[in-house]
C-alpha cells in the first residue's frame, strides 16, 4: 500500500492515478472534526458546501444548516462550526448543510478518487482500520489553511501513516510521521504552537481544539457519496 | 525574526515581501552541498545554470564546468555532480559552472530577495550566524525534487529554524522543527528512508550522501550576487 501526504491543496495536482486510491481529507480545526461528530451523532448525511449562500437555499428548503464566518454563526442558521453545536437530539435522522471553505475546496478536489473518507483525530483508529479494509494506495490530503501548511492536518496525517506501517512512503509523509513522533504525547501542546490555533483561541474556541485532539472516541467513518458525507 | 518555510518551488508564490528576506536556498542532495564545498575550497564564485547546453557555451569560452545527467558526468565537463570531484588544486581561484535542475530553479525563482544565502549541513552554523547578521526576515526554500517535497531540504528548514530561536514561525517550519527533532541524532539513517536516497544511492553515490549529512564542517557562507554565487 503506497502513501502519499500532500501538505497543500497547491499541492495535489501533483498525485496521479486519484481514481485509483483512498484520498483522506484532513481538516482537523474543525470541518472534518466537526463533519465525524455530526455523523456520529445520528445525523443521516452532512452535505458540504464552499459558499453560505449555497447554505441558505438548502436552509430555505427546510434543512439544517451550519456554518459561521469571522467566528460567528452565521445570521439565520441553525449552528456554527463547533462539534458542540451538533447536539445528538438535533441532529439525529437529519441531512446538515455545513459550509466551510479549505475542507469542502479539498473534498470537490478529491471527488473523483475511488473513495473520499473524512479523517479526524476523534476516530483515528477507524479511519486506519476503513483504509486497510479498502486496501488502495491512500493519499492524506491536507486541508491547509488558505494553501498555506498546517500542523494540526500534517500530524493527523503522520498519525495515519505510522499506524499503517507501510515500507512505500512518499517523502512528505516520511516528515509528517517524524513530526507527529515528536509531538504525539502532547498533541494540544503542539497545536498551542499553531498559527490556526492562535487564530481560534483568539475566537475563544480552545474548547473545540482540545475536543479535536482527543483520540479515538468515534468508531465510525465518514466517506463521500456523490455529493454527501455519510457513513461508509 | 519571522521564519517562513517553503516545502516545495510550487509553494514560493505564497511569499510576499520577498525582496525585504534573506532567502536561504536548500537543495542538499547535492546542489548546495556540493556548491558550498566549491567556494570552500578555494573558487572564486560558482555560476549555476539550468541547461548542459548553457554549461557547455561557458565551456567552450574556457570555464571549467560541472553537471552530470542520469548519473553520469555530462561528456566533455570537468566535473560531475559529486562534492569529492571539486578538489582544491583544480578550482582555486576558478569560477566554476554548475548545471542542476532544482536548486538553480529556486535560486532564479528567490533572485530578487534581500539576499540570497546557499544552504547545506556542511555550513549550518555559518548559514545561522549569518542569517542573524543580517537581520532581516527568513524564508527557508526547500529545492525538493521535481516540486514534491522532500526529507532532507526539510530537515535542514529545521535545523536552520531550532537554532534561530524565533517565536515568529509559521507553520511549515514548526513541522520541520519537529521532523529533525526527531531525526536530528542520526540524520544519515533518516535520509535513508528519503525517495531521493533511494535514487541516489542506487547511483553509488551514498558516500556523497554521507558527506552531505555532515555538520559544521565549513565556515564560509555563499550568496547569490547578480548571476553567480560568491563567499559571503
């Protein structure tokens, strides 16, 4: 099994054969965090969309939608971006519309993959565990932060390949395993160091961070199926 | 001192300001290595150049040359790309022509920074002290190959980044930091494991390799003045 990380969206025109391989979209702070919670939580899909505006025609249809810019739920809308907001009684049975932008950008990217799967720190094991069973060539696509390297996806990724111990990495992900081997015991501490993190502490959500560095309290995965996220 | 890391020459346009940074160029299997050895022992200046045919026009106007395509010395150059074939008593005093395909790439793509400095293992302390000289912002650029990343231009980011101590990095070198932290005991073995490595060594050229792993051996440091590199 082959492992490519690709660090940047800038980055992913570089990997051939897509439709060929099991392409991982990390957005640890928070979309693909937030998307597991929602599914795990009951809901039936999560549907992703780039722009609220898209949001706020699925909001007019009936759904649930969640989405938030400058750290504010947006006006009109069911939730913000915070796991916490997908509350099981809510959620459960339903379809929820979620706006982000490097997260959704980076699963439109990867569509014609032969599977799509929603990675997070929340259920590790189980996204390992789904890519030996689909037993692919896996590709880690990092979400970044506006094309710019992250810490948070790139030792998410490093987590990833060092559970599936496979002898074909590329070099990128070579670095991703040595920086989360430096960092694994304290996970938050390494993400304190972040410029994400100093962005969303500043919004007051260290609560959400240190949610998304908990490890394996989810058992299940996220995989995309044509234009929604759901259970694999 | 804010520290920037650029893990692939697809990922330089997110610079801005380059013209008020110190760019270090990284290209360590072997481009900078081996040009950092030639001013070391004793050349006048290296002029890199992409193309074996711009080589050979220096050639033939009376420069000694060096290049080397699918691992072999470029027929009719003085020298191939190995560090070992620049030996003092042949390029004392010489300007000498180097032909390479990443490194020069990134040093014409960096040719209007504040500075332009050649990095390697072999100067690492030199390349620091000189960078605090001249303090300016820092932006590591990582040569990678062919625009993927790669472990040991990643590496050295870091090692160049640790030693700077600044608070202000963003996250591309955080993760190196952490990348040689892990590896910084024994960086042979962990270029080992690199793609590149694998290339090279298949060439026969792990002595090389070796050679390029090893620390704080020179004390000069070259930078780019106009089209051609000189001691600092």
């Amino acid at each position: 099994m082959q492992i490519e990380t690709v660090l940047s969206p800038t980055l992913f025109s570089q990997i051939s054969d897509v439709e060929h391989k099991t392409v991982v979209v990390i957005d640890i702070l928070r979309a693909t965090s937030t998307i597991t919670t929602i599914l795990h939580n009951g809901a039936d899909a999560v549907i992703p969309v780039r722009e609220a505006s898209i949001a706020q025609e699925y909001k007019s249809k009936g759904y649930l939608v969640g989405g938030e810019r400058g750290g504010e739920t947006i006006p009109g809308f069911d939730f913000g971006n915070s796991p916490f907001h997908y509350k099981k009684e809510i959620v459960t049975g339903k379809e929820i519309v979620l706006t982000t932008t490097n997260g959704t950008k980076c699963i439109e990217m990867a569509s014609h993959a032969h599977q799509v799967v929603v990675g997070s720190f929340l259920n590790l094991v189980a996204v390992v565990n789904h890519l030996r069973y689909m037993d692919k060539d896996v590709v880690l696509f990092c979400a970044g932060w506006k094309n710019r390297v992250n810490v948070e996806d790139s030792l998410y990724a490093g987590a990833v390949a060092q559970r599936l111990k496979s002898e074909e990495v590329d070099d990128a992900t070579l670095l991703c395993i040595d920086a989360y081997d430096a960092s694994k015991d304290n996970l938050f501490a390494a993400l304190k160091k972040s410029n994400h993190f100093q962005r969303l502490a500043s919004k007051g959500v260290t609560k959400d961070i240190a949610y998304c560095c908990e490890t394996d309290i989810i058992n299940s995965v996220g995989v995309l199926s044509t234009d929604r996220i759901i259970l694999a």
